[in-house]
C-alpha cells in the first residue's frame, strides 16, 4: 500500500490555493498534477507545494488531458471549479477510475446527479462531496441520534442563512448563470439544503418558493416552504443582499427535543428533556481541513458522511426550487422533477 495518496486537482483557484496550503504540507499527500484554464492560478499552486517541500505538480490547461497523460500516477482527485462544470468533470473522474474528493454544490442538476450516481455504482469508487456541513462531526452525531430515535419524531424544521453575497461577488463568476447553476441559495445556500437534506432522514414531497433577483441575474433572496414525505414541514429562508457577515441558524423541532446547529456543523445546541442547553462547538481541523474526512472514508475507516444520494435528494429539491419560483411559488411535486 502506498504511503501517499497521489492527488491530482481540477481547478486551481482561490479555494484550492487556501486547502493547498494546509493539504500540501500533510505527509500522507503527494500533489502530482493540476488542472485550470488560468496559467497564474496553477503557477499559485505550484508555488504553494514547492514552498511545503513538494514537487511542482504537472500542469494542464485542459483537465481530460491531465486525466488522459496522468491517470496512472494518481489515486485520487479534488475538484474546485465554477458549478457548471462539476458534473462533467465529476464524471470523467469517475470513469477514469479515481476516487473523487467533489467541491460542492454537487451538480446543477437531477439528471448529472444521476449520472453521477450510475457511474460511481459501475466502479464503485469513493466519491465524498465536500460540504462542511456533512463531514462535520456535530452534523453527523446529529443525524446517528436523530436516526436512532432519541429524539423522537422530526415535526418541521426552520433554517435560514444569510451574507453580503450581492455585494462580495459583484461580477463574479458566481453571478454568472451559465456558470453558477443559481445564485445564493444555490452558492451560499447550497450548505443550508445540503445540511438539512441530511438530517431530515426523509426525501421532500412538495415545495413552493419564491425569490428575488434584485436586479441580477441570479437569485440574491429565496424563500422556501416543503413538506416531507414523512409529513414534517420545513422552511429554508435565504438572503443575500444586507450588512456584512455570513451565518446560519437551522432549527430542528422533534417530538422529544429542540436541536439548534448551522449549516457548516460548526456548532450545536440541543434542548431535550428540560435540561440546560450547551452549545457545543466543532473542533476547527474538521472544518479547516475537510480532506482528513476524505483520506479517512477512503481508507475505510469512517463511513461516508457526504455521498452522492444525498446529492440527488439536494438535485432535486433544488431543481423543483427553481421550477415552482419560475411559476409564481405554485407547489410543486417532488416526483414529477425525476
């Protein structure tokens, strides 16, 4: 077995430049190859590993030539692109027979979500999407006690996230559709559904939304409200546009308890039984490097907290968002979207 895992990076922007520079200085990972349309982005990278002691990284300006020249040298691959591109180059990935390390949101749509799905079950491959919220140790105690009963039958849910979004990515590629997939509740936004998505332990029957442009070209506020399938009701209110600062706070009500957490699991606050509430906090290594999550469910030594059916249940939800706020907030059925 080899000692390092051989790790090959498809976008090398500002989000890949900040993990690299944690990721490449770890001893069980070796950057061996980088992909991205921007010279000065993979200089940035190779630069990042060459001061951590690595060796430069090939680099590539198209990704399926560094899969097509490079697929022998690598085990694994972490993508970090505009959202557009990801169920594409997720599937080619795939294909290529490497384990996949996913920036979210996973895909734009239910039909790459499938796809995505059919090819991972053809080479069984590990495929982790990276969502801070999923790989956080709180979301994930959450939904094993939640899914054990302890805290009795989910009633509804109320989560709502919020940021200067309209003014922080003014012209950038974010506000850009055919690049984004969606606005902020599909960027930002995308760590409250995927959160919820997870612990509701449920798939989502109807929703009727609503949002506003603000000018834009995409969504800058949503607001959500959806039944699931075993009955609960959830809202999800999302606004983009205000002062400055990001946060969420998602509350889940059960028969038994009250459970408070934010969409990146960062911390947690549960009211059962009349006791004292404490928030708990996550531990920041699980939030600041999340590939230790990856290298973990790769090596099988933790279950995948962040898998692609989760995915296809975000898929759809989203794609039935986008259709109900198209006609006016008219309720829309789950299973017609696919």
């Amino acid at each position: 077995m080899r000692n390092k895992v051989r790790l090959g990076v498809i976008g090398a922007g500002l989000k890949a430049a900040d993990y690299a520079q944690s990721w490449a200085r770890m001893p069980e990972v070796e950057f061996v190859a980088a992909a991205d349309v921007s010279a000065a982005s993979r200089a940035r990278l190779r630069d990042i590993c060459v001061k951590a002691g690595q060796s430069p990284p090939r680099e590539f300006e198209d990704f399926r030539e560094m899969l097509a020249k490079c697929r022998n040298d690598l085990d694994a691959v972490y993508i970090s692109t505009p959202h557009s591109s990801h169920g594409e180059q997720a599937l080619a990935v795939i294909e290529a027979r490497l384990d996949l390390f996913l920036e979210k949101p996973m895909v734009t749509t239910v039909a790459e979500a499938k796809a995505l799905i059919d090819a991972r079950s053809r080479t069984n491959n590990t495929v982790v999407i990276a969502f801070n919220g999923a790989l956080s140790p709180l979301v994930r105690d959450t939904h094993k006690r939640a899914s054990a009963g302890e805290f009795g039958e989910l009633v509804s849910v109320s989560a709502s996230i919020w940021e200067s979004w309209r003014s922080n990515y003014e012209g950038h590629w974010k506000q850009m559709p055919e690049l984004s997939g969606g606005g902020f509740m599909f960027d930002t936004g995308a760590h409250m559904m995927n959160t919820v998505c997870l612990l509701v332990g449920s798939e989502f029957e109807r929703v009727s939304a609503y949002m506003n442009n603000y000018g834009k070209p995409v969504d800058i506020t949503c607001a959500v409200a959806a039944r699931l399938e075993n009955g609960a009701l959830v809202t999800f209110n999302a606004a983009g546009e205000g002062p400055k600062g990001c946060a969420s706070h998602m509350t889940l009500f059960y028969s038994k308890a009250i459970v408070r957490i934010d969409a990146w699991g960062a911390w947690r606050e549960i009211e059962i039984d009349g006791k004292p509430v404490v928030r708990e906090v996550a531990e920041a290594a699980h939030q600041e490097n999340p590939l230790k999550s990856f290298l973990a469910v790769r090596a099988g030594l933790e279950e995948n907290p962040s898998t692609v059916e989760n995915g296809l249940r975000f898929a759809r939800l989203w794609d039935a968002i986008k259709a109900s706020a198209a006609r006016n907030g008219e309720s829309i059925r789950i299973a017609d979207i696919g």
